[in-house]
C-alpha cells in the first residue's frame, strides 16, 4: 500500500492481488489463493488467472477488468506476476 491514493480504483486491485487470502481477518476469501502459487505454472495460470477476475469483480466493483495476463518471471523458483488491463467504470 501507498501512503496516499489507495482509494483510486486501480491502486485498490492492485492492493487486492497482492493480499494471500487468509490474510485479512474479518474477510477470510479477500485475495489470491496460497494453494495456487507453489503449483506449476501450467496448472496454475488458468486458475490464478480465474481467481483474480473474480477477486476483482467481487471487492472492487468500480473496476471492468479487460484482460489478466500472468507473466512467469523465473518459473524454477514460483515467482510471478499478475499483468492486469482495466478499465475504470465512470
């Protein structure tokens, strides 16, 4: 999070893929599902892919995501990156 414009429509996706989902305690399905980052990303991209888009339409309603790609950055150790196109609703 940013110290400032974390309620822009944009920065709030973004704060909201970054969260692993059991993190926040009063909402427990708020953000990406841990069991899907240590999978190949074979198996994984489709389904982090699906569980973004609907992380996003849940909590973030302001938002039209337009496409969600998932980049791998160095598959032998599981790190990624999420690129997300949206489009704020006006």
């Amino acid at each position: 999070m940013h110290a400032s414009g974390n309620g822009l429509p944009i920065q709030c996706v973004a704060n909201l893929v970054r969260i692993v989902r059991g993190e926040c305690v009063y909402d427990r399905v708020k953000g990406i599902d841990p069991v899907l980052i240590d999978k190949p990303s074979t198996i994984a991209k489709p389904l982090l892919i699906a569980d973004a888009r609907w992380l996003i339409k849940t909590y973030e309603p302001r938002v039209n995501v337009d496409q969600i790609d998932l980049a791998d950055l160095l598959e032998r150790d599981g790190s990624y990156k999420l690129d997300i196109d949206t489009v704020a609703k006006g």
